[in-house]
C-alpha cells in the first residue's frame, strides 16, 4: 500500500529553526547593524542589512549584505537536511529570512547588471516557494 502522506513530486520541505533571541533582540529595537556581528549565521539579520542599504540607494552594500544572508541561508538549510532542492515555505516564519536575503540578491543583481545571476535567483526563489515573491513586496518594511 503506497504511503499517501508522502511527497511524490519531489523532496520534502525545509522548515529552519525558529531565531527566537534574534527575534526578540529585534523586538526590543536592537538594529540590525548592531545585531550582525552578535548573530552572524542569521539570514534575517543579513537581509534587513540589504534591505536597508537598498532604501538608502548603496546598491554595492546591499548586494554584499543579501549575499552574506543568502550564504548564511544555504549553510541553515543545509543544516537542516535540505539537499539542494525542495520547497522552502514562506508560510514558515524561520524560512523568511533567508527567502528575503535570497529575494534581496536578485533586486542587487539587477541593479548592477548581473542579469545571469538575476535569472538564477529568481529560479530559485520560484522554486523555493512561488507565493514568496508576493509576499516579500507585500511586506515591504516589517521583519
């Protein structure tokens, strides 16, 4: 009898640890900036910092900080079984930010005419999770 709970069309999802002091330091209004040396591995940290330079127009900044987040990202996921495929939820609030690191790459990209580089990120942001690309413009400026 086949296992009906199984994924059939590919790997399972990978849901990332929640980053509940990450979490709560920003609550309290610790900035990102102060937090990143404090929490380095954090993706979430990462694409706040690229979020931030992006506002401010330093493009170079903010693509060496989505970078770092999308690196740091990889290494989580890796972590936790992901084998360089499946979905990444972005209904699972851990996953969120290294979607927006991975997201905030792809804007840096094409900013500075990577277009080889924006094609790829976008792929893999598709395949990761389609909604995610919604919802990460949807909720510009929150964490």
């Amino acid at each position: 009898m086949a296992d009906l709970g199984r994924n059939l069309l590919g790997p399972e999802p990978t849901y990332l640890p929640e980053e509940t002091e990450v979490l709560a330091r920003l609550d309290a209004g610790d900035e990102p900036l102060d937090l990143a040396a404090r929490f380095p591995t954090s993706s979430l940290i990462w694409a706040l910092l690229a979020d931030e330079a992006h506002d401010e127009g330093r493009t170079i900044e903010s693509y060496a900080f989505a970078r770092v987040g999308y690196h740091r990202g990889l290494d989580a996921l890796r972590r936790s079984g992901w084998r360089g495929a499946g979905p990444i939820p972005w209904e699972h609030a851990p996953n969120r930010g290294f979607l927006r690191a991975l997201y905030a790459l792809g804007r840096a990209a094409a900013a500075i005419g990577e277009t080889e580089e924006v094609e790829r990120i976008g792929k893999f942001l598709n395949d990761s999770d389609p909604d995610a690309r919604a919802a990460i413009e949807a909720a510009a400026g929150t964490v």
